[in-house]
C-alpha cells in the first residue's frame, strides 16, 4: 500500500481506461495524483473515487498539445503537492484508419501533435521540477507499434516510434540528474479507444476475437495490467531502471 508514499504522481489522459486505472493504482499506494484530462467530468469522478479510498487527488483540465496549459497546470500541481516527482505521458489519440496516401496533413499533425508534442511539452516542464526534487520518474506511454510495424494507422504507428526513442534520449540526458525515463509497450488492452477501433471494424466481434487470438496468452489485456507496469516503474523498486521498453502484450510481439 505504500511502494508510492511521499510521491507526486501526474497522469495525463486519467480519465478512463489505461490513464484511470494508473491513476487509480497510484492513489491506492500512496501517491498524491493529478488526474488530468480534455474529459472534465470523467476525470473529477477518478478524484472522487481516490478521495473516496481516502487517498489524495485533484483535477486539472489539460491539453498536452498547449504549452501555456502544461506549463500554468504543472505549475498549479507544485503548489498544491509539491515538486512533481512521477509523471505518466499517458495521453494519446488513434487518429484516421487511412493508408498514407490517402491522409491529410491535418489529420496527420492532429496525432503527432498530442502523441509526440504532448510528451515533450510535459516532459520539458516536468524536468525542472524533478531537478529540484533531486529524483524522478517518467513514464511514457508508448505501443506494440512503437516496437513492430502493421498495416493500419500509420499516424499512430510513427507518434509511438517517436515517443520509444525520445524515452532513450531523455534517458541519457537526464540519468545524471536521477530522473529515470521508461517507455511501456502495451499489446491490445480493453480500453474505450481499443473498443471504438474494433467497432470501426466490418464485423466488430470477430475483429475482437481475432485481436484476443493475435496475443499468445489467448486474450486482450486490461487497463490493471498497465497500471501495475506504471506502478512499478515509478517505484523506488525499479531505481535501476532507465531508457528500457517495458513490454506488456500477452506475447504479441514475440512472434
């Protein structure tokens, strides 16, 4: 109940599915948690529950994409926890289900622009942060599709190559400082953006069925299986972790 205390944990996108369920996690071992999300009333009702469990939160409204909103947000979090020493780049979007060819330029830079941008702008206003500090951990949520190529959702496919190797980066750069930069590589977990995915599909349950199929384990994961990654890698248990890919995908990229 307490591999967190003493922690200032930021999660963005919180507000369902993967995010709220680290959010979640994170309260549960003793974490201060700034839930924030574009989803207002979604993201007050993830504080609730926290506050409910006794634990401590607050909501912030937050695109990743604005600079002056990352910068006043993580700003409003120091003042009300102190430094923020965890932060989960949670935040993402699908985009269109279009091959290259056929993309616009605003479809395009819509992804990259909270997929990519969002982690850099919160990456960049965490730092200082964490340097005061004297520690920390970043947590950046990344794909399969950071790791393995498929035929579909190429805005998507290269924002979470990108993030990979902006972990790496950031991993180097900031090592001296003992702010640890991880990615997660989650397979298909049953979230709301996985399930709209699979709806947009000609036959919706065997799309289901055939993703559960594609992962070796025999099933799609859940949103607790990622939160405990996050847990873990924001935990003092993983100090000597830096600039790795945690894979969690049932064995999806092992064949």
């Amino acid at each position: 109940m307490n591999r967190l205390k003493d922690k200032v944990a930021l999660v963005t996108g919180a507000s369902m599915g993967i995010g709220r369920a680290t959010a979640l996690l994170m309260a549960r071992e003793g974490a201060a948690v700034a839930v924030t999300d574009l989803a207002d009333d979604a993201g007050r009702e993830v504080v609730q529950e926290i506050i409910t469990r006794d634990g401590r939160a607050r909501f912030w409204h937050l695109d990743v994409s604005d600079e002056a909103q990352v910068q006043r947000v993580f700003s409003e979090v120091e003042n009300e926890f102190g430094p923020i020493t965890v932060l989960v780049n949670n935040a993402g979007i699908a985009g269109p289900d279009k091959p290259t060819h056929e993309l616009s330029i605003e479809e395009w830079e819509q992804v990259q622009a909270v997929n990519v941008k969002g982690v850099f702008l919160c990456t960049k206003h965490v730092i200082p942060q964490m340097k005061r500090a004297g520690h920390g951990s970043i947590i950046n949520m990344s794909s399969i599709y950071g790791l393995v190529g498929a035929p579909d959702v190429p805005p998507y496919h290269a924002s979470k190559g990108a993030v990979r190797l902006m972990t790496k980066t950031d991993a180097l750069l900031y090592a001296a400082n003992l702010i640890r930069v991880n990615s997660i590589h989650p397979g298909y977990i049953w979230t709301p953006m996985v399930e709209q995915h699979l709806k947009n599909m000609p036959d919706p349950v065997a799309a289901r069925e055939a993703a559960a199929a594609a992962h070796p384990l025999g099933h799609m994961g859940e949103p607790d299986d990622i939160g405990w990654a996050c847990v873990y890698l924001a935990s003092d248990e993983a100090r000597f972790v830096t600039g790795s890919e945690l894979v969690v995908d049932g064995g999806y990229t092992c064949r």
